[in-house]
C-alpha cells in the first residue's frame, strides 16, 4: 500500500484500485463514511473506529489513524497496539513532546508517518530524525525489522 498526502488535507492510502481517505477524524472509502465507534468492513478493508483512533486492517497489514493527541481508551491500546504503522491526524495538536512520544511508544508500531503540514512534526523536529517523503510504501515484507522503527514526514 502507498500512503500519502492528499492536496485537501489529510491522507491518501491507497492499493491497486482502492482508495482509503483519512482526514478531520473521518475514514472514507467510496461511498463509506466512517465517524462513529464501532467495527466496519467493505471490500475486505476492515476498519475498527475507536474515540480518538480508528485502525485500518488491510492487506495484512494494521495502520492506526490517530485524531485525538490524548491518551487511548483501553479499548484501542488493547486491539491498536503493536501497529503495523500509525498517522497523526495533520489537524490535531500534539503539543508536548511526551505525548507524541507515548502515544507513538502505546502502539508501538514499525513505521510513523507525519504530515509535514501539521503541529505534531513541528514539535518533535528537534527531537527525532525524520526522513522527508512524498510517499511511503509498506508491506508485510517491507515493514522495518523488529525493534526499529522507521520515521517519514509527507511532503504535501
């Protein structure tokens, strides 16, 4: 799968003929609007939409959304955490370098993807390498080996 930047705001997630659109807390796949709590499934796209995360499941792989800078229910540390990969909402404000750090360390994933439009990058610049990118593509065999992780900010 390929994850980008859209020129509108937010993320482009794409494979082959499919498209996911992850933007202002709202999952979006054709005609599917995802906003509310709950377990989703079209076109063999899973998505488990959690209070402040909502988790793609898709081609073997797990990506987190996270819209809401504040700490996961247990709800979604319990089925988020170990993520393939996760993406900070460009919209949110993550103000403290600790809760970007813990978030990203709850759900633990291989790959972080930023927009290089949002707040959350702005404060961690100083702080973490992050590999500038117009698009990042992930798969089961190209996921990071266990115990890295690999940081990018999109170019938008």
């Amino acid at each position: 799968m390929v994850i980008k930047l859209k020129k509108t705001g937010g993320f482009e997630v794409s494979e082959k003929q499919n498209t996911v659109e992850l933007s202002d807390g709202v999952v979006t796949y054709g005609d599917f609007h995802f906003n509310e709590p709950g377990e989703y499934e079209a076109d063999g796209i899973g998505v488990i939409f959690g209070q402040n995360a909502a988790m793609i499941t898709w081609q073997k792989l797990q990506v987190v959304y996270i819209f809401n800078c504040v700490t996961p229910t247990k709800f979604e540390e319990e089925e988020f955490s170990s993520a393939d990969a996760i993406m900070f909402d460009e919209k949110i404000a993550c103000e403290t370098k600790p809760s970007i750090m813990e978030l990203t360390d709850i759900y633990d994933p291989r790959v972080v993807i930023y927009s290089s439009r949002g707040e959350v990058l702005a404060n961690l610049k100083d702080t973490v390498k992050v590999d500038a990118v117009d698009s990042v593509k992930i798969s089961a065999t190209l996921l990071p080996d266990e115990g890295r992780r690999d940081l990018y900010s999109l170019n938008g």
